[in-house]
C-alpha cells in the first residue's frame, strides 16, 4: 500500500481508538472537525494513478495483497465513506478490496451499492457460505405469548434515525429474554437485509465458561476473511476489522446472556445502521448509550394463557380448570420458565387432567423440585447465578432465604448477616443488579418467590447454629425497632417502654415504618409462634398493639394477639397474657364482637387484680367500659369508667385519667346528658393540651362536635369536627380521619350540601375499606344513600342503603340497621311503594323501641307520619307526629322537633283546620332557622302560603282567595342519626 494511503490509515484508525476509549471513559464520540483534518490532509493524494500502482507491479502485473492490506483498505473505506459523504474512485478501491480479500465479494456495502446500481455496473456474485453465516437466528418462539408492549419497544428501536442502537434486556433467570429478543429479531429480520446474527455469549450455559470477546470475534471473523491468518491477533484488530466490516451495513445483532459491558463493547459496531439487542440477567449500567428494558414476571393473564398454549388443551367450561391453572401459574411465581416446565410435564401425559397435577403440585413441599424437564430445572438456571456470587454475597443471599416476611431492607440486612448498614446496601444493590431481588420501592427489595425458595434450600445446608444466631439477629432488629416507634404511638406509654431509635424520634416517622415494616413484623411474629419463641411473640404483638389499634387492619390484629395470648401462657408469662387479653379483647370491640370483647375483658380484669398490677387492671377498666357502652348497658359502663378513673388518678397517669373523663363523656353523650356529656370532655381535652397528646386531642374535639350537633349548633359541630380532621391527617391517624369525615358528610346532608357530602364520605369509605373497618363502611354507605335520596337519585341510594344494611345485619349492629331501615322507608314512600314503605317503617320502629333508643324512635315516628299524610291518611299520620313531639321534650332533639310540628301543621291544614297549624308551621320554621337546616326554606314557603290562606278578607271588597293552596309535600328531609358510636374506634 502506497505510503500516504497507509499514514491516512493508520491516522483514521488511531482517531477510532481514541473514540472507543473516550467512550468508556466519559461517553465521547468521534470528532468530525478530527477527522476531516485527516481527509483533507491525505484525501488528494489518494488518486486513481496511486491505486492503479498499487494493484500492479512496475511490469504491470497483478499484485497479490498483503496479509492485513484488506483490513486496512477496508476500514479507509469504510471510515472516509461515512466522513467524507462520498469516495472518489470508488471503482478502484473496490476492487483493490476485491483482490485483497475474495471472501468479501458480493457483500453489501450500504450506500455504496445503490451507487453500483445507479451507474448500472453488475454487482459481485455473494459467497454462499458468507451469506449462511450472516443469518443465525434461531427458530422463531411458536408459543409466544404476551409481552406486547416490551416487544413493540424494541421493535420501535428499529426506527428510520441512521446509526447503531443498542437495547439492552435484561431480567431474572427464566424470565423470558431470549424469547422476547429472539420473537423481535424475526419480526425486524427483513428490515436489515446485510444480516441477522445471533451470538451466544455463555454467561450462565451449563457446562461452558463466559464467550471471551477476542474467541467471539475470531469466530464471526472468519466468516468475514476467510483464511484464518488474516484474522489479527489482538482483541483491539479483530474489534477494528469487525467495525470495519460492519461500517455501512443494515445488520441485526442479538448478543445473548451476557456477562457484563465489557464482553459486549469490542462486539457493537461503531458506524452504520445497525440494531444490537443484548439479554443479560444483570443490569448493564455501565452501557450509557443502551436503553435498557428490564423484563419483568408475566401478568397474570399472559401467564395462564402461556400455560394454556404449552400444555395443548384447553380449560373446561365449568371454569374450575381455569382456576386450577391460574392457581398453578401463580405458585409459579408467573415465571414463564417455571410454567413451560410444569405445562410440558401435562402435554407429555395426555392421561393427567389438569386438575391432577393441579392438587399434585399445590400440595408438593418442593415446588422447585417439581419444576423440570430432563435437564432443565429452575433450580439450575438460579444456581448458575448464585455461582456468579463472590462468597460473602452468596451468604447474604442464602440469609434471605431466612428471613420470614415479604421484603428487606439495608439495617434489616444488616442484622441478619452482621455487617454494617453500609455494606448492606451495597450487598442489596448487587444482588439487584444481577435480577436476584427486585426493588419494590426505594430501598426495599424482595425476591421472586421461586427464588426466595432457592435461597431456602441453599440455606438449609448452613450449619443450624449460623442458621439460628442470623434469625435471632433479625428479630431483635425489628423487636428493638417496633418497640422505639410504640413510643410514639401508644395513648398510654408504658413506663417501662426504654426502646430508642435515632431515626425513629416522631409519630410521623414511627407510623411511616410501622406501615413499611407491618407485613414483616406479622410475618416474624408467626414465625415465632411456630418455632417456639414465646417471649418474642409477646412482646412484637405488643409493641404493635397502638400502632394496629389505629390502623389495622383488626382481623390480623385479633390473630396476632390470641398468638400472644397462647404463647403467654405456654411460656407462664401471665402479666404478658393479661396485657395480650385486653389487647385482644379492644380488637374484638373494633370488629364489633362485643361478646367476645366483654368476656376478654373481664378475664384480663381477673387477672390484674390477682396479680395486683393497678395500672392494668385500670387498662382493663376503660376497655370494658367502652364495650359495655357499646351493649347499650350505660349504668354498668358508667361504673367501670369510674373506677378506672379513679385508679388513673391514684397512679398519677394523666393520659389513662383523659381517656376515661373522655369514655365517662361519650356514656353522658349516649344518655342525653349533654351538658354533663360537654363538661366531661372539656376537661379530658384540657388533660390531652397539657400532655401535647394530638391524637387524644383529636379525639375529644370530635366528640365535642357530636354533642354541639345534638344540641342544634350544626357551626360549631362543623369547626370541631375540622379541627379533629385536620389534626388525624398531620398524624396519618386514618382511622380517626375517616370518622370525623363520615360526620362531617352528615352535617353537609342535614344541612341541605347534598352533593357537598360526597367528597368526605368517598374518602372515608375509602378509608374504612382499606382498614377493612366494615362497621364504619356500612356507616359511610348509610350516609352516601341519605345524600343520593336527598338529591332525588333514588335508585343509587336505595342500592347504597341495601348494601349498608347487608353489612350491619351481619355485623348484628341493630341500633344503625334500624337507622337504615327508616331512610329505606323514606325512600319508598317518596317512589310510592306505600306497603313496602310501612313494612320496613313499622320494623324500624319496634328496633328503636326494644333498644330504648328514644331519639331514633322520634325519627321513625316523623317518617311513619310522613308516609301516612302522602296514603291520604292525615288523621293518623298527626297521632304519630304529636307521638314524635311528646318525645322531643323527653329526649331533645330539635330537628325531629321541628320535623314533628311541620307534620302537626300540615294534618290540621289536610283537616280543614289552617288557622290552627299556623303556630305549629311558625315552630317549625324558627326550629330549621336556628338550626341551619335544609327544611328551612321550604316551610317558610309553606307557612307563607298558609299565611296568605287564612288572612281575613275586607267584608265590603271582593271574595278572597281560596283557603288553602293545598297540601304542599314535604322535600325527602334528612333525618338526624341515632347515637351512634363513630368515634368508638377512635
């Protein structure tokens, strides 16, 4: 080769060198203004007479190239084509590179080729071996299934933008990779006509090392140059010739499983529009310019339908086959290896049913086990990754598997392999990187559930005592932690309660881990209820007592704590089984069994006294007040709150002192005391002010704002009740937010803000059912149907009522299922369905009769007194109204007052008596006015228009007007509720 040819070479080549390690080292590219410097500088002296001497010899024969001379002709060609735009003497050139390699004629060159046809010159026949070694995809995937918007993805990639794209893939083992980039390379196979490559690159092959990248380019060279001394010898020459040979081409290259970046680097090409798709099972973040697509497990749907295909069969119609298979897929983890497994052992047995295998595997102890096929197991294709490991992080992995909840995080990991926070999260990060766990949410990871298995039965081969210190690490990690955050959440602290934690200083913070760490901290308390731990139990079951109190949700709770109880006992710890009985038995009140929750109670109460433990048995004190309030026997919950206050007294705690003036107050508010009901309160919300408790605070502004609705002050009701909300949301205290936004709906629909009340009760609704508090979801329910019926939507609020009144009958709530059969009532009589409207007015009211509920009972009168005057029965309809009036001065309650004089008016009006049922309407209106409620307005209409009736006409002037516009029908008013106990869960 000509000397300045040779130095223009050499220069292009050292500026390609310069890129490759720019790009490692800070993601550089080539500099154009570089290049074109070298084009300029050699370019001319690059010319036809020049080739023409290289490709003959002084007598004018053919010469045969050098060893190499193709390499470097055609990296000039490839690198000037695409600098330069364009090769002068292209004719030459080419077929000096013919000459100088043979194996290379008939290859396509990009644009260089459409410049062959448009001059009309033939192109060079192709080698057929060449062209065989260009077009190794494997077979397509037949059973694909799923994964539509990952493959649209890389199928995008293939877009009209010039240069090489590179996607990386990448997942856990058996995820699916080499299907998904294997099902895209032949749908893009017809979009790179210069060839479509698969390279396998032997991370994780049974039986085989990882591909070393000079080995993998030696192979593909050598179906580029042919004779194997014309490939160098050095990894960065056979990289360069690679690049060369691929510089101009449209070519589709799959690199499967490999081991990191720097195996791939020296394969990707450097120029041309090239597409590379790489599957590793880790990461590639050191690949800047790879988009990456992380694969994740299939969704539920895609995973059955993939069994489905595999096995060749389809489910019955009865639809049990389908459940059976979508059972399977799930205990599969929705693995697709894990499913081709299990499906091929059912269409290799056309004897089996699915439902057999389907017992057989859901009852197997060794699912991994049951998952082969020949020499494919799950297990093998995770244990080529746990070989990757360096030894420390297989012992961290293998302490996963020890650890019985859902999820980990670094001081978690920490404790149960003793190394520090730091290297913990190093360690966690790895393991991620290499698709061993998943990060679930910032920090957090958990792994597959079939890889958590592995990690099982590795660690089932460790030494037990390795085995036992790891997990008692991890147990006091979350005792310890649990018992740091109780501090902040329990309403009455426990003196003895010296747990600390420096990141674990607020409420707020303590509640965000609590809520992070609850399914763990379940998980590690019934691991050691089986495994015998009887302390632990005790003690993680009460350091989340407060904490599930307020947020649930209550039936894992009221398992926790009879753990609790038994493992006391078993353990003959019997202030730990006192404490777990009343704990257990203020659940069973949350979940309303009130008959449960009452004997628990007392039992725990027995104990206290037995043990002389004062500050229990006041504990034990309020609780069963509370649950006898709840059964309506107010004397007897009167007594056990006074005695617990007293004893709070005695002791000096504060807090337990507020929280029965609070429970004393609520038992005033039940009975009609109101003022007595305020006074109580009052003095309890002073105590929570000097405490600083804003949980207990909360509490009593929202009993207060109860006993300001009942007296008629809808305002003041409405600013405490804000109050309460405001301060539940700062403290994330959703249980209490969720009852004083029930109320607050309430006050809205009372109020006549029928479409205002749907945005509080949505939320709490929301609320209740997510703490799984179904007493408070029918409660929301109940006042969502009272809106809708308000509104006129009849239809919606009688479904809504329905659904209440399902809940409460199961809950056996008969006090508020009472309140939903009058508004059902109501909304009968309104639709005109008078019989069903009687049945379930008159079924209402012998409910509020047996429970001696006299406020309710006025309500049902009102509305069997509204239904009566609508029938045409006006007569009977006033003996229940003045029934509801005798009543309200018993028992007030200014709204069903007013609510019972209107109704008085209107009879007199039906009975030709209008004078008389003027002062009874004017009652009425002054009671809505002063009230803010929504039958303002339309009585004031109402005794406008009797006024005008029964005003005295001029004797000497013409006839007035008739006597009375008649009946005018009421608008479907919003019935105040019955006592309820909303804040009992507070």
């Amino acid at each position: 080769m000509d000397q300045r040819a040779r130095a223009f070479y050499e220069e292009l080549r050292a500026l390609e060198n310069r890129a490759r390690a720019a790009r490692r080292a800070a993601g550089q590219g080539y500099s154009r203004r570089e290049v074109g410097r070298a084009v300029r500088k050699y370019g001319a002296e690059v010319s036809a007479q020049r080739v023409s001497d290289w490709l003959s010899d002084a007598a004018g024969r053919a010469k045969v190239p050098s060893p190499g001379s193709s390499e470097q002709v055609w990296a000039l060609v490839r690198l000037w084509s695409h600098w330069a735009g364009e090769v002068p003497n292209e004719r030459y050139w080419r077929t000096l590179l013919d000459q100088a390699q043979p194996a290379e004629r008939g290859r396509a060159t990009g644009p260089a080729d459409a410049r062959y046809a448009e001059r009309g010159e033939p192109r060079p026949a192709s080698s057929a071996s060449a062209v065989a070694s260009l077009r190794t995809l494997p077979r397509d995937v037949t059973a694909f299934t799923g994964r539509n918007r990952e493959l649209d993805r890389l199928v995008a990639a293939a877009g009209p933008a010039r240069g090489v794209t590179v996607r990386t893939v990448d997942g856990m083992p058996g995820v699916g990779k080499t299907a998904l980039v294997t099902r895209a390379a032949h749908l893009l196979a017809d979009r790179f006509p210069d060839g479509q490559m698969f390279i396998r690159l032997h991370a994780h092959t049974p039986g085989q090392r990882p591909a070393e990248p000079a080995e993998v380019l030696a192979g593909l060279l050598a179906g580029v140059v042919g004779a194997a001394q014309q490939i160098p010898v050095d990894l960065e020459s056979r990289a360069a010739l690679w690049r060369a040979h691929l510089a101009g081409r449209r070519m589709l290259l799959v690199l499967d499983d490999a081991v990191d970046h720097a195996q791939v680097e020296p394969l990707l090409p450097a120029i041309g529009d090239c597409l590379v798709l790489v599957t590793s099972r880790r990461r590639l973040v050191a690949m800047e310019s790879a988009a990456p697509l992380s694969l994740e497990i299939l969704p539920q749907r895609q995973a059955a339908e993939l069994f489905t295909r595999l096995t060749h069969r389809a489910a019955t119609d009865s639809g049990s086959d389908a459940d059976m298979i979508d059972e399977m897929v799930r205990l599969c983890g929705r693995l697709p290896l894990a499913i081709s497994l299990l499906a091929g052992r059912l269409a290799h047995h056309p004897a089996w049913s699915i439902a057999q295998l389907a017992a057989d595997f859901i009852a197997a102890r060794d699912r991994l086990d049951e998952l082969h096929a020949g020499d494919r197991t799950v297990a093998a294709a995770f244990e080529l990754s746990y070989r990757d490991l360096p030894m420390d992080r297989q012992r961290l992995f293998r302490r996963i598997g020890l650890h019985p909840g859902p999820d980990i995080d670094a001081r978690a990991a920490a404790a149960l392999d003793d190394i520090s926070v730091a290297r913990a999260r190093r360690e966690l990060e790895a393991l991620y990187t290499d698709h061993l766990i998943d990060e679930q949410a910032p920090g957090r990871y958990r792994p597959h559930d079939l890889v958590r298995a592995y990690a099982r039965v590795l660690a089932s081969r460790d030494p037990v005592e390795d085995r036992d210190r790891a997990t008692a690490r991890l147990l006091d990690h979350y005792q310890h932690r649990a018992e740091a955050a109780d501090r902040h959440l329990s309403l009455s602290p426990s003196p003895s309660a010296a747990a600390f934690d420096a990141e674990l200083t607020s409420r707020e913070r303590a509640l965000t881990w609590m809520h992070a760490e609850r399914a763990n901290l379940f998980a590690c308390a019934a691991h050691a209820a089986t495994t015998g731990r009887h302390a632990r139990v005790v003690r993680l079951a009460a350091a989340m007592t407060a904490f599930l109190h307020q947020e649930g949700p209550w039936q894992q709770a009221a398992a926790l704590q009879g753990r609790a109880v038994a493992a006391a006992a078993a353990a003959g710890d019997r202030h730990g089984q006192a404490s777990a009985l009343t704990a257990l038995g203020a659940v069973r009140l949350l979940t309303n069994d009130y008959a449960a929750a009452l004997e628990l109670e007392e039992s725990a109460l027995a104990l206290y006294r037995e043990l002389g433990d004062r500050h229990g048995e006041a504990r034990a004190l309020t609780v069963r007040g509370r649950v006898l309030r709840l059964l309506n026997e107010y004397p007897a919950a009167t007594e056990s709150q006074r005695q617990a206050l007293t004893l709070q007294r005695s002791l000096g705690d504060r807090h337990g002192e507020a929280e029965a003036l609070t429970e004393l107050g609520f038992v005033r508010y039940r009975t009609n005391d109101y003022p007595e009901a305020a006074e109580l309160q009052a003095r309890a919300l002073t105590l929570y002010w000097d405490l600083g408790d804003r949980h207990g605070e909360a509490g009593v502004l929202s009993r207060l704002g109860f006993v300001r609705f009942r007296t008629g002050d809808y305002p003041a009701a409405t600013a405490l009740q804000d109050r309460a909300r405001l301060i539940y949301w700062e403290l994330g205290a959703r249980q209490g937010e969720a009852n004083v936004l029930t109320e607050l709906g309430h006050i809205d629909i009372v109020s006549g803000r029928h479409a205002a009340a749907d945005q509080p009760l949505g939320r709490a609704l929301a609320l209740y059912r997510d703490l799984g508090d179904r007493h408070g979801e029918a409660d929301a329910l109940t006042e969502l149907g009272r809106a809708q019926a308000s509104a006129g939507n009849h239809a919606t609020a009688t479904e809504l009522l329905e659904r209440a009144l399902e809940l409460l009958r199961q809950l056996g709530d008969q006090l508020h299922e009472a309140y939903v059969l009058t508004w059902l009532g109501r909304v009968r009589t309104v639709t005109g369905q008078y019989p069903e409207a009687t049945e379930l007015l008159r079924r209402s009211l012998s409910l509020r009769r047996e429970l001696g509920d006299a406020r309710g009972e006025a309500e049902a009168l009102n509305a069997l007194g509204d239904l009566l005057v609508e029938s045409g029965r006006p007569d009977e309809a006033r003996s229940r109204y003045e029934q509801a009036s005798r009543l309200t001065a018993v028992v007030p309650n200014p709204l069903e007052e007013g609510r019972a004089l209107e109704g008085i008016s209107r009879c007199k009006e039906l009975t030709g008596a209008p004078a008389e049922a003027l002062a009874d309407i004017r009652g009425a209106v002054a009671i809505y006015r002063r009230l803010g409620a929504a039958e303002a307005e339309p009585a004031a209409l109402r005794l406008a228009g009797l006024t005008d009736a029964v005003r005295p006409t001029d004797p000497d002037g013409p006839p007035g007007p008739a006597a009375s516009p008649g009946p005018l029908s009421p608008p479907d008013p919003p019935a105040e509720p019955p006592a309820d106990d909303r804040s009992a869960h507070n």
